[in-house]
C-alpha cells in the first residue's frame, strides 16, 4: 500500500444514507417530450452551443 489508503468509516457512511432523500419513481416524473435532433440542429444553425440558447429557445422543443 502506498499510504492512501484510509480504513472506510461506516459510521459517516451509514449517516450520509440516512439523511439521503428517497427515490423519485418513474410514475412520479412529468411526462415531457423533448425533440433532441431539432434543438441540435437549431443551435448549430444559429451558431451557437445548445448550452447556450434561451430557455425560450428550448421551449420550443419540449413538449408537456
């Protein structure tokens, strides 16, 4: 071993878990259709990083 390794603490791990929020279910998330191939192409039109549009600009290609 070259010193780096540390003895696991269960005792913070268990903690960390405890304070973990539950999962969120499939059934329970909004069902939204995003068109990918459009917003790509709309940004690599206009120049610009997908990252980079408005939120108005991404609206357009999200469908609730």
């Amino acid at each position: 071993m070259n010193g780096l390794m540390k003895r696991f603490d269960y005792k913070r791990y268990f903690d960390q878990i405890s304070t973990m929020p539950e999962p969120i279910m499939m059934s329970e998330l909004p069902k939204v259709k995003l068109n990918l191939k459009g917003i790509r192409e709309y940004a690599k039109n206009k120049g610009v990083a997908m990252a980079r549009l408005s939120k108005e600009e991404k609206q357009l290609y999200i469908k609730k």
